[in-house]
C-alpha cells in the first residue's frame, strides 16, 4: 500500500508518494500547463510508469486543480495540506508557515499540527509567484536566477504593488539602464515586503517560520524574509512539495 | 415573468436590459435554491415571490398607488417603517444585489465604491429596477460617506429625503435621533396626506413589532442542534422581509416557523450530523447576494445566523408599545433603533458583544466576518471582530469580496480551508 498526495497549483503540479510507514519515496514536479484536467492525466501515466498505481494506493488531491484529479478519493484544501506537509518535513508541530505559491501567498499558523489561523492574499498577484515570474520575463531571466542575482543588488524599489504596473515600472527602470541586479532586487523586495505584511497580520514572535513552496530554493528570500520580519526563516529543498506530502499524509 | 410587460413599459423601463435579468435569475435561483434537498415546504411562498420578484409586489404596490397609497422606497434598517405605516403608507426596499446594476453605478460613481451602492445607483439610473420607479419618495441615511455622496446624485433624479443618523450613543444622540424622526413623520404627512396620530402610530409599532416577532421565531429554529432549515432558505426569507407587505410577510414567516418547530421536534434536519455551524457577520446582503451562503453550504458547513442588516439587526429589540403621546412613541423608537450596532458608530462596542453573544446562542463552530469591498467601516471594524472572537476562543474568518464572480474559487478554498480547520 502507498499514499499519493497531488498538488496542482496554478503554476506547478507536485506528486509525493509515501510508502505505509509514511517514509517519502518518490517526489515529482511537472508544470500544470493550461488544462488541470491534462495534467493529472499526465501525473497518473507517471505514476502508473513508477509503479504507483494510483487504483492500488490511496490519493489525496489539492492546490486549484484538486477537483481535476478524477482518481483521487479524497480532496483538502491547500492550507490543511501545507501546514500537514510543512509539520512533517521540519518536524515541528507548533509552526508558522509562509507559502509562496504561484497565484496566492499563504502564511498559516500551527499549533499542534493542526491550522490555527491562515491569511491568503486577495485576487491580487502582489507578493506571489506570478509576480516574480511576470517580471523575470521582462528581464529574460528565469525566476530562480532572478532570486539569485536580487542577493548582489540594491538600492532600487518597485512601488506598483499591480503586477501590470510594476512591469511597466521594470521597463522604464531597464529604459533609464538600471542594472539588471539592481532592478531584481527591487523586484524581490516588492514581494518580500508584501508576504511580511500578510505575515505579521497571524505571526507570534517565538513561533518558528518556515518557508514552502515554488520559491524555497532560493536562499536569499529566506534572507530577505528574515530581515523583514526580525526572525529567521528557514526553508528546505523538499519544501517545494509540502503540499503535495501533506496530501499524502492526509491519504493515510 | 412576461405578464407583467406591460406594467413594466408603463414604469418607464428599459425592458431590453430588463430581459437580461430576467433571463438569469431564475438559472441562478435554480443552481442556489432549488438544488437544495428536503426544503420546508413554506419556502413554496419565497419561490414563488422570487419568481415573480419583479412582478407581483411590484403590480401590487401600483395597485395601492391607485387607491391613494403612497410608496417609500428605503435602503437602511436605521429608517423606521412604523412612521409610513401609520400614514398609510407603504414601505419598500430597492434593488442593490446583483452585478449586474454596478457597471450602471459606475457610471457616475468612483470604482471604488462598494458594491451595494454601485448597484442601487444603477439599478435606478439604468431604469431595470421596478420599485426603484414606483417609489413616490426615497429615504436615505447617512450610514456611510458613499451613500451620502450617492443619495446627492440619486436627488438629482427623485425625490429623496435623508435622515441624519448620529455616529455616536451618547444620551443627546438618542435624543436627536428621536427628532429625526419626528422631522422624518412630518415629510410623512406631507408625502401621504395623512395625519401620524398616537393610535395610528401604536397600531404600526404592532405591526412591525409582530413582524420582527416572526421573524425572529425562524431565526430561533436555526438554534437547534438539527437544522430544520438552511441558511440559504432563512436568507431568502429574510432579503424578501425588505419588500413583503409586513403583515402577511409575518403570517409566512409565523407560519415557516410553525413547519421548522414541528421539524425540530421530529427531529428532522437538512444537513448531515456534524455538519459545522457558522455565523455570519458583516455588511448586508441584499437579494439576489446568495454568493457566500452557497460557497459555505456547498463546503461542508451550515450558515446558522447572520449578524446583519439582513439579519438579527432588522428584527431584534422590540419597539415599546405602551407609550401614549406622539413624543413618547418617537423616543421609544429611536430607542429601538439606536439599539442597532452599525459601524458607522463610534464606538460600536454592542456589535461585538452580540456577536459573541449571538455565536453561544447558535452554537456556532467558527465566525466568518464578511465585507464588501470598499466598505472601509465594517473593514476597519473587522480587527476588533477579529480579535474579540479569538479572544473568546472562537475561530474567525475575514473575508471582503464584492458581487461578481471573479473570486468566487479563491473563496472557496479560503471557507473549506476554515471549515477543515474546525475540525
């Protein structure tokens, strides 16, 4: 018996895949492309391939397309999938944690592994995934690099919290021949700025804060989120499928 | 609703737009209300109203126009229908509800205004709105600075009378708002003809105190801890309150409570055990804002009581029957009315209690706290909502939407991540 947990966000789709004893033994990213419904398709054919039949073991779906997943027995929604995944891989049960998703920003509280409070940020893409990934666009560059490159930057502040807005404001910061490190700062401050706001509306100083989803292979957001919200933010690579290993833990 | 074409043409219409309405409502009304199960079979008379929602109080109140009756059309709990009822008048609510009235708002009023504004100013300017062209005069309150503004452009195009509510309540503010009142029963007179005298006005205070009566008995059947009713229905019920006659609206409202008491005793209910109970508060809903009621009941929770205009503030606190002058009866209204806890008040602490208080005598699960957009009062209020209930221990959700569509997946994650919170 194994229990499958998929996240179809808005952005990317995350499979993880525990055995009976809860261990992780298989985790697997895709992006969600234009049809939720294509996607889980293409999820079951990997998994079928991996030998993870999904009709044999238990699935959880979540994230915007967990209604696309037709061979799922169960869905949650994202919030209760993030803070059970978040719970399991930093093996704290009493956490805050701060999700960067692709179309929203979630920062949830826990208490002894069950959700306390959460905040999402409203229809608005300021401060989420889409932000950073419109205005890596602008700057031909990948997102991952854009986070890198903020690190060696400063100096320089996006004051459009509108993403349409603000990637005008990039272009007339590239017109006047800012330096592109420069203007990723800006970028990453924009969002940083924004998700610090969203948090200090549930934080609790003391509470460890953790950080999930698309954007946790990127140091230097934990960086700059610690200095924001005057604690440190802490992250780690199997972050990205907290909700994806949430789900399957609610499968067991 | 075609039968009432011709009436609607007489009102001066726009009966192309009109049709656009009328085409998705009943679709709408099918997908929200008629999919539920097991129904009480007295909602037969709100289903029906509501299919005939432009028709039938709308031909109705041209036929009391006809007999001499005068029409007021009101968009606040704050403005006391006992003064037009004792003037023989009749008292109606307005159009406010939908989208599809705000690009026509928007044509005159800023983006940022909310919704319920939006809506009720293009409601009337687009001309799709029936009552909104019968009313013989309108009644505004300066419950907020959008309305204020509103009702100056809404001036230029009916007759309107605004009364000033005080933003405070203190002892003088209860005393001012008392002559409001009197002010208010004096453009009464003028407007209908009639005199307001001590026996009318006591006979007026019945009716509405009877109607309030009724409708609060529905509002206790949802105490129970099987639910005879949803809270979809018992909003219905209540959004229609707004433009029913009041006292045939309390004999349907008496009569539902009669099926839900009997229900409770049989021990029959329309959810599943377990089902988590929630209240609601906030700003109001007006028909046809079903929005969030059917997010919630499609999630797996219950809307057992609202905390609103459309809600326990328009039928809690009885008015005193027992005063015998003109100036007694105006005091013992406005002490009536002052009792309601809108934001536009400085403090509001008596919101929060109730609240609170209204959260134990339901036994609510979680609280979710819902503005529309740009109402920056009941928004800025919402931190102390917010923290009185998790003070007190109960879980809150803040929510602002507006009345389109565009949110409407977002906030149903939001409300089932809250109702997988409750456990």
């Amino acid at each position: 018996m194994y229990y499958i947990g998929i996240d179809i966000g808005s952005t990317g789709a995350k499979t993880a895949v525990l055995d009976e004893a809860g261990r992780i033994i298989d985790t697997f990213a895709q992006p969600t492309g234009w049809s939720s419904v294509d996607t889980a398709e293409a999820i079951r054919k990997t998994l079928v391939e991996k030998g993870f039949s999904p009709e044999e073991g238990k699935v959880v779906s979540t994230g915007y397309g967990r209604v696309a997943v037709p061979f799922s027995d169960k869905t949650v929604t994202e919030i209760t999938c993030h803070a059970k995944g978040a719970t399991r891989i930093f093996d704290d049960s009493d956490i805050c944690v701060i999700d960067i998703g692709g179309q929203d920003t979630k920062i949830i509280l826990v208490e002894d592994g069950f959700v306390k409070d959460f905040v999402m940020n409203d229809k608005c893409s300021a401060g989420t995934g889409r932000f950073l990934e419109v205005m890596a666009n602008t700057l031909a560059m990948r997102p991952d690099e854009l986070c890198t490159l903020a690190k060696s930057g400063g100096n320089t502040s996006i004051s459009s919290l509108c993403t349409v807005f603000a990637e005008s404001e990039v272009i007339s910061l590239i017109g006047r021949g800012e330096k592109k490190e420069n203007i990723a700062f800006g970028v990453v401050d924009s969002i940083v700025k924004k998700v610090a706001i969203q948090a200090k509306r549930i934080y609790r100083p003391g509470v460890r804060a953790v950080l999930t989803g698309g954007l946790c292979e990127c140091d230097y957001i934990c960086e700059a989120l610690s200095k924001e919200l005057k604690t440190e933010v802490t992250t780690l690579p199997e972050a990205r499928f907290a909700g994806a290993i949430g789900a399957a833990l609610l499968a067991m | 609703m075609s039968d009432y074409v011709k009436m609607w043409e007489d009102l001066g219409m726009d009966l192309e737009t009109h049709d656009a309405l009328c085409q998705v409502l009943p679709t709408a009304f099918g997908d929200v209300y008629l999919s539920q199960e097991n129904r009480p079979e007295g909602m037969g008379f709100w289903d029906f109203v509501v299919s005939e929602i432009h028709g039938i109080r709308p031909s109705e109140l041209i036929e009391a126009q006809k007999n001499g009756q005068k029409v007021f059309g009101t968009f606040c709990v704050y403005v006391p229908d006992e003064v037009v009822i004792a003037a023989n008048g009749i008292v109606t609510g307005l159009c406010g509800g939908s989208q599809f009235w705000v690009p026509g708002g928007e044509k005159v009023l800023p983006k940022n205004t909310c919704p319920l504004i939006k809506a009720s100013v293009g409601a009337r300017l687009d001309r799709t709105c029936p009552f909104f062209r019968i009313a013989d005069i309108y009644v505004g309150e300066n419950t907020c600075d959008g309305k204020k503004k509103a009702y100056e452009i809404l001036a230029e195009d009916v007759p309107m009378h605004v009364m000033d509510v005080p933003q405070m309540k203190r002892p003088e503010d209860i005393e001012r708002w008392a002559h409001e009142i009197e002010i208010f029963a004096g453009v009464v007179e003028e407007q209908t003809g009639n005199k307001v005298t001590v026996e009318k006005l006591n006979e007026a205070i019945k009716i509405i105190n009877n109607k309030r009566k009724a409708l609060k008995r529905v509002y206790d059947a949802r105490k129970a801890d099987k639910l005879p009713i949803s809270g979809k229905d018992a909003l219905l019920m209540m959004q229609i309150a707004f433009f029913d006659d009041p006292v045939r609206c309390a004999e349907m409202c008496n009569k539902l409570a009669d099926e839900l008491e009997q229900r409770i005793a049989d021990g029959v209910s329309v959810f599943p055990e377990g089902t988590k109970r929630i209240l609601l508060t906030g700003t109001p809903l007006a028909i046809p804002n079903w929005k969030l009621h059917h997010i919630i009941e499609t999630s797996g929770a219950a809307v057992v009581c609202e905390e609103m205009c459309t809600g326990t503030r328009y039928f809690e606190n009885l008015v005193d029957e027992e005063q015998t002058t003109l100036e007694g009866q105006y005091k013992a209204l406005a002490e009536r009315y002052m009792k309601n806890n809108c934001a536009c008040f400085t403090p509001n602490e008596g919101r929060i209690d109730d609240i609170i208080r209204l959260a134990k005598e339901y036994k609510v699960d979680g609280v979710i706290d819902v503005n529309l957009k740009f109402c920056s009062i009941y928004d800025t209020e919402g931190f102390f909502v917010e923290r009185a209930l998790k003070e007190a221990g109960i879980p809150v959700l803040g929510i602002e939407t507006d009345y389109t569509d565009s949110d409407a997946e977002q906030l149903k994650t939001r409300v089932e991540a809250f109702i997988e919170m409750l456990g």
